[in-house]
C-alpha cells in the first residue's frame, strides 16, 4: 500500500520524481518531435488553489507522485 504526503512541488523528493517522470517521457516520445517538460509553478499545487502529492510505499520508497487542482 501506498501513502500520499503532501509536499511543496519545489521540495527536492517531488522535483526527482517530476525529473526522472520527464525523462522517461522523453524516451518515449515519438521520433522526430521533441519533449519540452514544464515544471508545475509552486503557487497552482499550494493550498487554496491545489495541493502535491509523493506516493511513498510501505518501504519508505517514493514511488510516484501528482497534483490536484
């Protein structure tokens, strides 16, 4: 089972796992286009106006992440 904590977007956990989400995404992008990540801004993921998740396992792994709005 996973637990989700939130943390600020900007916060080093949440910024490795947008990365290493890009990069997988830029491997599989269609050949001949390129993949332009865009980190979220901070100010759409902080309460009121959202809120960002890590997905943590029972290991203590962060094994995902995502935001709501």
């Amino acid at each position: 089972m996973v637990s989700l904590v939130p943390l600020d977007v900007t916060d080093p956990r949440a910024q490795a796992l947008l990365t290493a989400y890009f990069a997988m995404r830029a491997e599989t992008f269609p050949t001949g286009q390129v993949y332009r990540p865009v980190f979220p801004e901070a100010s759409v993921f902080t309460p009121p106006a959202g809120v960002f998740f890590v997905a943590v396992d029972d290991d203590g792994r962060d094994v995902g992440c995502g935001g709501i709005r």
